[in-house]
C-alpha cells in the first residue's frame, strides 16, 4: 500500500482552510484555533514530503501513520463544529475549545514517541531536521497550555467574562439610548416634569408590574442631564427590598443628607424626623431652589418601611420605586407598545431592531405577543431562541401558547413563560441559575464566592464555571457588574459581581421550591423572617434530616437558644445572612461533615462578634470560607487543613492574625488564596504568613492603616498574584519579594507613600503585568527591571508613564497603558 494511500495532504491541507476560517471570524475559540493553526503550519511540510518521497512503509508503522490520518480527519469535523456553533453560545465554544485541546494534545503526544519520530527520520533522512520541528511543536504546545491558563480570570483574564462585562455596560449606556426609543421616552418625561417641575411634589412614585422596567426608568431619570444639574450631582439611589435593614438605610440617608457619608455605626438618627405625607406640612418649603438633594428608594414592598425613610426636610425629594402605589401622585409604568415589544426582542433574539429577511415572520410576532409586551419577559426569552433554528421556535412559541394570557395574576404566569427559557438549557447550567436564589434579593453577589461554590458543588473546573457565568449573562439570566476601578484582566472578586433581576430570582425559588422541605436540594430563607428566625416549615421537620446540599439561612440576631437541633448530612454549602451585632453560629455545622463553602456575611453597620466558633473545629472538607462585616475571633486550637481560599472583608482583625496562640500558618495550612479587602485595623500581616508555602494569590485591598509588610516574604515562592491596592500608608515593599520567581501580577495602585520598587526587581522573570496607578510618589524604577522579559503590560498615570521608555526599548512587546480618570459615581450605586 503506498505512503499516498495512507495519509493525504489534502486532509491537512483542509484543517489548515478550516482553522484559518476559524481565526478570522469566531472569538472565544479564537486563540485555541491559532495555536492548532501553527501546529498545522509545523507539520505539513512533512506531511507533503511523505506523499511525493513514494516510499512504501512496513505495515506497522503505515496503521501508526493512519492514526494520524485519522486524528487530523476529526480536526477537520471538529472545525466544521466551531464554525457552525455561534459566538453567543459560550458554553457550547468552551467545550469545542477543549475538544481542541485534547486534538492538540494527541497529535504531540503521537509525534513525540520516539518511536513515531524514528519512523518520520528513517522515511525521510531528516534527522539533522528534527530537532528544530519538535522544537516548534513544543513551542505550540506551551502556548496552548498558556491560553487555556489564561481563561481563569483571576490569573491570564481569556476574555470571556470581560467581554460579557462590556455587552452589559453596551446595553446600559448604548442600549440604554435604544430603550429610550421604545417606551421610556415619554414616561421618564413625565417623571421629570414631577421631579424637577412641580415645587409643590416632595414625594412621587414609579409603579408597575414586575418586570416592566420600573428601575431602568428611574436610573435613567437619575442620569439625565437636567436632573443631575437641577441637584446639583446629589442623587442618591437606595434599594430597600423584601427584607431591608431599616436602620441602615436610615443612616445612609440621614448621613447623605447631612452631608456626612461616614456616619459612625452607632449613631442614633433622629426619631422625630421621619413623616410620610405627599402634601407636606406647608412650613416646610419643598422643591424650587431648595429642592437640591434626590433620593431614589427603589424596590419598596412595605408602607410602614417606607415612612421610616421618608424625612421631613427641605431640599430634599424622593422617587419611590414600587410594584405597590404608596404615594398618592404617581406615573404608573405601562406595557410596552406591539412595535416597541418587537424591537427589543429582535434586538436579543437577532442582534438587530427589526425582524431580518431570513425569519418566519409570523412566527416571530406570535412568540412576542406570548411575552406579554414585558421587557424582562422580552428579553430573556428572545435571547434564549437567539441562532435556535425554526423547529426550537416552534416548540417555545407551542409552549408558550399553552399558558395564559399575562393578566391579574401576571407574576405566576410571566414565571411560567420564563421558566420555558430555562428548561432548554443544559442541566449544568440550569442547576447554576438555580444555585443564583440561594443569594439574598438585591444584594450584589461576589463573582469569586459564585466561582468558588460552582466548583465544589457541581465537579467542575474554574474555566467551565465561568464559561456557564458568560452564558447565563448572555441569555440575560444574570447581569455582570464592574467596579468603576478595575484592575483588568486580574480582577479581584469586588470588582466583578453578579446581579439578578427580582423575577428571574423569584423564577429560581418557584423552580427550586417544589417538594418538602427535608427533601429540596436547595434549601432557602427567600427573604429574612417578620421575627428574624428560622421559618415554621424548617422546624416542622427537626426531628428528620434535611437532604439540602445548600442552605441559605436570613435571620435577625441568633442566640445559642434560638438554634434548633436540624441535620444536613448532605450539605456542601452554607450560606448566613444575619443583620445583628452578636451572632450565634448554629450549632449543626458540626453535624456538617461534608460543608465545602461557608459564607458567613452580617447586613448590620457594625461589627459582628460571632460566638460557637469551636464548630470551626469539624469542619474537615472545608475549601472556602467567607467573612464579611464580623469581628474576627481568635482561633487557637483550630487547624483548618482542606482549607484553600479565604476572603476576610470589611472585618476587624482585633490582631487576632498575630495573636501568638494561633499563628496564620498553624491555622491554615494549605491555603492558596487569601484576601483581606477593607480591613481598617489591619497594620501589619504576621511573619508566619511567609511559612504558607501554597500560597499562589495574596490581596491586601483598602487596608487604610496597613505599614508594613513581612521582610521574609519572598518565602512565598508560589506567589503568583499580589495585589495591594489603596493601602496608602505602605511606604516600601520588602526586598525579598525579588524571590519570588513564579510571580506574574503585582497591583500597587493607589499606594499614595509608596516610594519604589526593590532593586532587584529584574528577577521577577515571571512577571507579566504591572499596575501602579495613582503612585505620585515613585518617580523611577530599578535599572534590573530591563531584565523582565515577561513583562506585557504595565498601567500608570500618564505623568509616570516616561519611566518605562527604557524597558519598552529592551522589551517592544511592553504595553504601557495610561489609566484614565475614574469618576465617582457613588450616587447611583445600589448596596
């Protein structure tokens, strides 16, 4: 049989057309199709050598050669599959890239056998060539294995999740202008007219259904131009919720008003301030010139709430968002028009405002007609038939049709329709949406603690986990939020959160609901009780044990009495919202043996002392553990092994890290990531920290008071992320950091006294990428830093930005990025 016979470079030649397609047109298999594109290019030269030498081989070695024919073959389908599988279908694309992957991985490991690379030397006296070939395919190989790295957001940025961050800031500035054109243009006229020009008006209302974009209108009146100049920039938007903290909101009100955003949490607001009348007492002068703060209560479910945050001041006006008329003069949000309903949903389902030529006509405008002319329903069930062929749409337009009409009881209904959006999705990620409900309502929820929880509970890799965010974002199923000051493609778990409509969460507790108690894998305070306890229907099976994998528990302050004897032999993760001062943790987390993620998060304005942190003490499977708002306690005693990722925010240390009975190293061990992020009484981090040799991602963010840092860091050999941004009374960075030879992202900005890098910085041979923005007081760098040959991107001020001209000349790949000037926005963000 001849060589020709065998392996034909027409196959190749095929791969070759299919992945140049791919690297042209397709974004997130991309990169993975460029490497297999130079892989390609390494090996069909001797692929062509092979077909014209007419050398015939032994049999053995000619099935060898017709594995890779074959291998090269499935390239070929696999190609087809990429190109066929559209850009917005991310989780699709996340498992072609990885079948890419793995075909890269078999043509090495079937070229790389010595064996293999006798039979191609021997056919074709190449040996003086080989070398140099494996050399290049062992160069492809390393950056494969770079890109696929690189998909983790916390280390390489792979994009993903980035861009879907940019689609969401498209849709809320760029699109936000569109929505105007389909229906808000006249209702935010109205409003305006009641804010801006009625002096008589102190307080007006916003309301409609769920869904009907009642918060979109207020924003948008919040951003207009005439607003923000009639007040002056003093807008203040609140969301108060289901289960608000009263208290909380009170002061932030009080203290916005006052003109003191920083009130101490034990301030007592005046109790004789509040009074909730449309027609305000007529001594009180309300709109006109006075009228120069704004205040926007969004989400209200409760009159007696809100009388408690309305004060009677001058100057001062409210927009009451509500599903409920609280207020006597209102504009009431209507259903979109048939034309307008048309033009958001084809904007979703086809990226365009009208229906393109290609499309059943009809079909369209029934399965709009079935949404119910609600921008929420529009939304998500268009970008859920987005590139389904004409068979799919049938089959959602049959479904839906089958419901109701949207009418008084439009909130089951319209959860009925949404809930035929997520029954097409794939089990996984439809059990991550309905992870989302575990959450309390209106709160952002940290990417991190999403990622960290995904991993454990459904046996999957970070990649894939935020391959299943990007999806769920693109089908409008969550929204992505980042921070005004990111950090890039290494951003931390505070700059990028999740939020949720309070339908779509609605949507996940209806799902999520079905079934007793003791028998639902998620089990769910939806919202925190009238008496700030356990529900009724937990306790009614305390004597049986509960088969939750996760539980959410929203309670008041909890004494070691309030706390019943439940069992969740099965529960992985635990996640506690309380709102108190002092907190009791239950007592069943010793009965927890296999609890992976604990999420320990206090909604009070001041510091929680947790009690029965001995239950510490069995938690042998724990990976992640979650600290916010809560008085850390000393931990002797306590050894936490399996523990991996540690995140202490807004908390007071109390030194407890440095007591010399419970050393951070003792405690644990095995940690590889760990952040404190708003710790005011953090000074210093203890030197046994530099004996966590796991360590790999170090973040110390806004610790105001930090000084120093341990001089034997540099222990910390596989380091790879340290981030220290706003700690500006840090002035020097330990020498030793130099040794730290795996480091590849070093965030420095807004140290305002830091003076300077350590000399021997060249030896950072990893480093990749240099945040320094905002640094007033480091006017120079090290001369070894012309020996980072792995740096790619630095990010400074622009009057720095000199300082790097050298490096650039040495290393012209270097990418210095002036930073632009953030604006604050606080007035129009939500807690």
């Amino acid at each position: 049989m001849a060589i020709t016979d065998i392996i034909s470079s027409d196959i190749c030649t095929d791969l070759w057309k299919m992945l140049t397609t791919i690297s042209r047109k397709t974004l997130n298999s991309r990169a993975s199709a460029e490497q297999l594109l130079t892989f390609v290019r390494d090996i069909l030269p001797t692929i062509e050598e092979i077909k014209y030498s007419g050398d015939e081989l032994p049999p053995p070695r000619q099935s060898q050669l017709d594995r890779l024919s074959e291998i090269l073959r499935s390239g070929v389908e696999l190609s087809h599959q990429v190109l066929a599988t559209s850009r917005w279908n991310v989780y699709r694309n996340f498992q072609l890239a990885k079948k890419m992957e793995s075909l890269e991985e078999s043509v090495t490991t079937f070229l790389q056998v010595p064996l293999q690379a006798y039979i191609l030397a021997d056919v074709h006296r190449l040996r003086s060539d080989m070398g140099e070939r494996f050399h290049r395919i062992d160069e492809s190989n390393r950056r494969i294995e770079r890109f696929f790295e690189s998909m983790k957001i916390g280390v390489g940025g792979g994009g993903w999740v980035e861009e879907a961050v940019r689609t969401n800031e498209e849709d809320e500035g760029s699109f936000g202008n569109f929505n105007l054109s389909i229906g808000l243009e006249f209702g935010k006229k109205k409003v305006m007219e009641m804010v801006v020009g009625r002096k008589d008006l102190c307080v007006v209302g916003i309301c409609g259904m769920g869904g009907s974009g009642k918060t979109t209108l207020a924003r948008e009146v919040c951003r207009d131009e005439e607003v923000r100049c009639h007040f002056k920039e003093r807008i203040l938007f609140l969301t108060v919720s289901q289960s608000p903290n009263v208290e909380q909101l009170r002061a932030k009100i009080w203290g916005y008003v006052m003109g003191n955003g920083n009130l101490n949490s034990n301030y007592v607001v005046p109790q004789w301030n509040p009074q909730f009348e449309c027609g305000w007492n007529t001594q009180f002068e309300c709109g006109g010139s006075q009228a120069q703060i704004l205040i926007v209560l969004d989400d209200v479910w409760s009159k007696p709430v809100l009388e408690q945050l309305v004060f009677r001041i001058p100057r001062v006006k409210y927009i009451v968002v509500s599903r409920f008329r609280f207020v006597d003069t209102i504009y009431q949000v209507e259903k979109l028009s048939e034309d307008d309903a048309l033009s958001l949903f084809c904007h979703h389902a086809f990226g365009q405002k009208s229906i393109p030529f290609a499309a059943n006509n009809n079909l369209v405008k029934q399965v709009v007609a079935e949404c119910g002319k609600l921008p929420l329903a529009l939304k998500v069930i268009g970008a859920s038939l987005r590139d389904q062929n004409e068979l799919f749409w049938l089959s959602v337009k049959t479904r839906l049709s089958q419901g109701l009409s949207i009418g008084e009881s439009y909130e089951l209904d319209l959860m009925d329709r949404m809930a035929i959006s997520t029954n097409y999705l794939p089990e996984k990620i439809k059990e991550c949406f309905l992870d989302l409900c575990s959450f309390p309502e209106d709160k952002k929820i940290p990417l991190e603690v999403l990622i960290n929880m995904w991993v454990e509970i459904h046996d999957i890799h970070e990649t894939e986990a935020y391959a299943i965010v990007v999806e769920l974002s693109n089908k409008n199923l969550l929204t992505l939020v980042k921070e005004a000051r990111a950090g890039g493609m290494y951003s931390s778990c505070f700059e990028i959160s999740v939020t949720q409509h309070d339908i779509l969460r609605d949507l996940a507790l209806y799902l999520s609901n079905h079934g007793s108690a003791n028998q639902r894998r998620r089990l769910v305070m939806s919202k925190r009780e009238d008496n700030g306890q356990l529900p009724k229907e937990w306790l009614r099976y305390a004597d049986q044990s509960f088969d939750a994998q996760i539980v959410s528990i929203h309670t008041g302050e909890m004494r070691k009495n309030d706390w019943c004897n439940l069992e969740f032999p099965k529960a992985e993760v635990l996640i506690i919202n309380f709102t108190s001062s002092e907190y009791f943790l239950p007592p069943f987390i010793k009965k927890m043996p296999n609890l992976k993620a604990l999420i320990v998060i206090n909604h009070s304005t001041s510091y929680a002392r947790l009690r029965n942190v001995s239950v510490f003490k069995n938690l042998t499977y724990l990976r992640s553990l979650w600290l916010e708002k809560v008085s850390i306690p000393k931990l002797s005693g306590i050894v936490m092994e399996s523990l991996s990722k540690l995140f202490i925010v807004l908390c007071k240390i109390n030194n407890s890290l440095n007591a010399k009975e419970s050393k951070l190293a003792d405690i644990f061990p095995n940690i590889s990531e760990l952040t404190l992020d708003h710790c005011e009484d953090l000074t210093e981090i203890p030197p046994s920290i530099c004996r966590i040799h796991s360590l790999r991602n170090l973040s110390l963010t806004n610790c105001h008071s930090l000084t120093q840092l341990p001089i034997k860091l540099g222990s910390l050999r596989s380091l790879e992320i340290l981030r220290l941004y706003a700690c500006p009374v840090l002035r020097t960075l330990p020498p030793s950091i130099s040794e730290m030879t795996r480091l590849k992202y070093i965030d420095i900005s807004q140290c305002v006294n830091l003076t300077g890098f350590p000399e021997a910085t060249g030896k950072l041979v990893s480093l990749e990428k240099i945040d320094m923005r905002e640094c007033p007081m480091i006017s120079n760098i090290p001369k070894s830093a012309l020996s980072l040959h792995s740096l790619q991107h630095v990010v400074c001020d622009e009057e720095v930005s000199w300082i790097w001209k050298e490096v650039k000349k040495v290393n012209p790949n270097v990418h210095v990025e002036v930073a632009e000037m953030q604006y604050d926005l606080d007035w129009l963000q939500t807690d």
